[in-house]
C-alpha cells in the first residue's frame, strides 16, 4: 500500500476528481510538451456530463490557457468513469494523444504508464492486515505509521491540518451567495454564531461541529483551497470533527496530527481495495469514505483500543453504504454541503458506539469496504455523480455560469 500522503492532497475546489485531478494532468502534460503551440482536451463519463457545475475546464484552462475542450457524452466504453483525451500539437501536427483518468482524491493515471504515487510503503493491504502487524509489533496504529512512512511525515500532516483549520476560519466569516446560479446562502456563520435559547451541552457541540463543516464545504463550493479527505466532495468532515477537538475540547496539534494519520491509513486502505471516487460508487465512496476516516482518527485521538477504532470505523462506512452522488446541477452544493455536516456528526455517535459495543461486533471494517464496492459497481450509473438521477433531477435547475 502506498503512503498516506495520498489521502490528503492541498487544491482548489470544488471536486477532487473534477478539478485538483483535471488540473494535475493538465500540468502532467503540458510539462511533456513545452513546444506545443495547441492543445486540445476530451471529457468523458462523469467528467463530460457534470464538468461544468464542477469547474473542469476552468481547472484545466488554468494550465493551457487556449486549449479547446469538448465533451464526449455519448461513449460509455471507457477504462474509467473519469476519463480524458489530452492532445498536443505542434503547427498542426499532434505530437502526443493520450488517454488520463482521474482516479480520486485528485490522483490522475496516464494510460499505460506506471502510477507515480504507487512507490509501496506498506506490505500490508488491507485493515485486517495492519491491524494484526500492530499486534504483532505490540504498537499502536500511530506506531506503525511512523515506521513506515518517511521522516518528513509530521511536517506534511502539519501543513494539511494548518490548510483544513484555515479554510473552516475562512468559511466562518465569509457570507453571501455560492457561486454556480443555484443562489445558495453559506450558512456556517449562522450556524456559528446563533445559539440557541437554553442550549445543551450537545446542542451547542452538534452545531458547533456542523458549522464547521458547512464552513469548509461551502469554501470547496466557492473553488477556493481545501484538503481532499479523501475528496473535495467530502472534505469538511474530518476538519469540522478535528477542529471541534482541538478549539473546543483542548486537544493539542500534536495529538490531532496522529489522529490525521490513523483517519488516512482507513482511507488508503479504501482506496486501494475500493474507491473514493464518487463517479465510480456513488457518494458512500466520498461520504462514507470520509464520515469512516472521521471515526477511526477520533477513535485514535481519545486513546480507544484497535477492536474499537476498527469497530468505529465500520459502523461509519455501513450506515453510508448505497448513499448516490446526485449533485444539483452538477455543483458540489446541494445535497453535498449538508451531507458533509451530517457525516461529521455521525463519526462522533459511530465512534460512541464503538467504545461500548466493540466486543459484540459481527462485521470487519474490509468486509464492510467491500461490500461499499460492490455496491456502488451495481449501482446505476445515474446515481454516480452524472446529476441523471435523484435530487439532481427532481430539482428543477438549468446550469448557468
């Protein structure tokens, strides 16, 4: 298994495998061909029928400023939900075509080329694996983690926690309308900032944890910078779940820095026995993938055993398997905002859950992420990110820019 820096990736929003992926292989190819004098780009799958709401040819115009992109919405024979063309051409001549996908969390793949993120770090593949390596070791998950990634990992997880607080602070101030034409107020700052008359202890900590969810989100749906975790789609959750800790509970950065790192090795290891792209298994792969890593870094950050940070983390996935990603006109906006402040909240009840009950559980945390795979294969391709099927059509709406 690859390293968890895989995970988290710094972009620009509003979607992970529509614009920080996009955006990475247009920077890929244009490095390739420094002498092209055009370039031109095929959208395919997912990418070809909701790219406009998501800011794709944006993400890529920002990198080859005059490149000529069409959308492909009728080939459906593709090696990837997330498919590109790239061409190069020189005086009229191509000098390259290739085929890129975006794969999620912002990774791209050039067809036929070898992964540059693949470099393998963890002999172990799946959670059963890794949790057995710590019992062997006698060491905790943060333990192993550390011996296997290299020495620079602290201070990349510092920049990825510094990125995630930055954007829940600037979502917490901003107002007004999101961009995209549905005409949505952000609402994290009411969130914020309305207390209730009276309010609980846990009133006040679940709208706390939603603000700052919201924040986060509706800084992606503004194409401004965020932390893929996993993806863009689902990026407030595990930053509205630590930044509560941290700001409201007194944990220190050091100790959510290695909750950072547990909540990532359970996102790679979806990753690499499942998925994390919404295109290709619906919103569970984003919600679920994300609302699971919320858990298991929590879990970790209040000391639980290994059963019970396994067990917080299934509980997390299972209660999100079938979630469809049906996005409003194709903008990261209506359910996915809301759905992120959901998701957050729940890993806090999965993560309860699991402290009590974690010597009666039935089901493993790969049993659960294969069952999400399997799930989202079977599922129809209008409930995975293509805006063909549920809210996406019930709601009235015409993409403007």
């Amino acid at each position: 298994m690859k390293s968890i820096r895989s995970v988290y990736k710094i972009g620009h929003g509003p979607s992970s495998s529509h614009t920080v992926g996009p955006y990475n292989a247009a920077l890929r190819f244009a490095a390739r061909h420094p002498d092209a004098d055009a370039f031109e780009v095929v959208l395919y799958g997912s990418l070809a029928f909701t790219g406009a709401g998501h800011g794709t040819e944006k993400a890529i115009r920002s990198v080859l400023p005059g490149a000529v992109i069409r959308t492909d919405t009728r080939t459906t024979d593709l090696p990837h939900p997330n498919t590109m063309l790239f061409t190069a051409f020189r005086n009229g001549q191509v000098l390259e075509s290739i085929r890129v996908f975006s794969v999620g969390g912002g990774s791209v793949v050039f067809e036929g080329e070898p992964d540059p993120e693949a470099r393998e770090l963890y002999p172990e593949k799946t959670m059963t694996e890794i949790l057995d390596a710590c019992r062997s070791g006698h060491c905790t998950l943060q333990q192993l983690i550390e011996s296997r990634e290299d020495p620079q990992l602290q201070d990349y997880l510092r920049e990825v926690w510094h990125a995630m607080r930055a954007a829940v602070e600037r979502g917490l101030r901003a107002d007004g309308i999101l961009p995209g034409g549905l005409n949505l107020n952000r609402k994290a700052r009411i969130l914020f900032e309305k207390r209730c008359y009276n309010e609980s202890a846990d009133v006040t900590m679940n709208r706390l944890i939603a603000a700052y969810a919201y924040a986060v989100s509706e800084e992606n749906a503004s194409e401004n910078i965020v932390v893929t975790a996993p993806t863009c789609g689902s990026c407030g959750v595990i930053p509205a779940v630590f930044y509560y800790m941290q700001e409201d509970r007194g944990f220190p950065e050091d100790e959510i820095l290695e909750a950072l790192a547990v909540s990532a090795i359970f996102g790679n290891v979806i990753r690499t026995n499942a998925s994390i792209s919404g295109a290709e298994c619906g919103c569970q792969a984003e919600i679920g993938s994300a609302c699971s890593m919320a858990a298991a870094g929590l879990a970790a950050l209040y000391g639980l055993n290994l059963e019970q940070i396994e067990y917080a983390a299934e509980i997390a996935m299972e209660h999100n398997l079938g979630l469809t990603c049906d996005p409003v006109g194709g903008l990261v906006q209506i359910p996915c905002i809301e759905r992120n402040a959901v998701a957050a909240m729940r890993a806090i009840s999965a993560v309860n859950l699991s402290r009590f009950l974690y010597e009666t559980r039935k089901i493993s945390f790969d049993m659960v992420v294969d069952t999400m795979y399997q799930t989202g294969k079977d599922m129809s391709e209008k409930y995975r990110e293509t805006s063909h099927g549920g809210l996406a059509q019930m709601y009235p709406f015409s993409h403007r820019d």
